[in-house]
C-alpha cells in the first residue's frame, strides 16, 4: 500500500475548518476611533477579545510640590512635571500656623 502524499495536509485542512465553525463573528463596529472614550473601550475590547490593550490616558494630572517658608538653602522651589503637556490649572494653598 502506498501513502497518500497529500494526507497530512487534508487531515490540516479538515481540522482548521472544524476549529473555523465555532468561531463566533463579533458585533459590527458601528463606530469611529472619536467615538471610544474611558467610559466604553473597555466593552469594545471585550467583546472583539483583544489583547495588550493600553486604557486611554487621563485626562488631568495631578502634581505637588511641597515647600516651607520661609525656603531653606537647600530646598529647590522649582516645579518639575515629567512630561510635555501643559499646565491649566494652577493652585497654591497656604497654611499659616
């Protein structure tokens, strides 16, 4: 009896098409990337099974700096942020004892 030169992959083939029938289509994407927000990229990314999926930024940062006064000699007053994005808002509270 000789082998069938092709059998392997027949016997491939019927098994993609077997794993390609329990597949279930995923909802239409209906909307744009303007439409995803942090209220609802969660539910998206659940119902198409994504993964390595990075959550949308904050919108605001929060930074602090605590200082003393009057400042010390080695107390350094700048502001420091860690990144390029501007700064809005501003508030200065002081404590008087």
């Amino acid at each position: 009896m000789i082998p069938e030169p092709g059998s392997f992959l027949i016997e491939v083939y019927k098994q993609a098409q077997a794993v390609a029938t329990k597949l279930n289509k995923p909802i239409d994407l209906a909307i744009g990337a303007s439409d995803l927000d942090e209220f609802n990229y969660d539910q998206w990314v659940a119902a198409y099974g994504a993964t390595d999926v990075v959550p949308p930024p904050d919108e605001f940062k929060t930074y602090a700096k605590e200082m003393s006064m009057p400042p010390s000699t080695d107390s350094n007053t700048n502001f420091n942020k860690t990144d390029e994005s501007p700064l809005i808002q501003v508030t200065v509270r002081c404590h008087a004892l």
